[in-house]
C-alpha cells in the first residue's frame, strides 16, 4: 500500500476530514453533473435526455 492511501485512510478515520471529504465529493459531483446538463442544453439535446438528467441528480440531491 502507498503512502499516500496509508495517509489517507488515517486522515478519514478523523470524523472532521472525512465530513469535510464527503462535502466537498458532494458539492464536486453535482458542479460536474450541472456542467453536462448545461453542455447538453447548449447542444440542444432532446428534452426527453435533460429531463431524465434532471431526475437523476434529483435523486442524487435526496439522497445525500
């Protein structure tokens, strides 16, 4: 095993690190999901396609 993933596996044993990780992978996943639904408004994608992208970061919202 790496240092970096003994590091890292220490770090997450601490509830503070691993709240603060858990946010951010949050907050990055749905900037990234937001990102693909504007490209595929900008590229005039069905309407059928950004709905069902809508609803799945809708569900990805609830369940965090």
């Amino acid at each position: 095993m790496s240092i970096a993933k003994k590091y890292f596996q220490k770090q997450v044993s601490v509830p503070e690190f691993k709240q603060s990780y858990m946010e951010e992978k949050v907050k990055l996943d749905i900037e990234y999901q937001l990102e693909e639904l504007k490209k595929d408004i900008q590229l005039c994608k069905s309407s059928k396609e950004i709905i069902r992208k809508i609803n799945r970061l809708e569900k990805y919202v609830l369940a965090v």
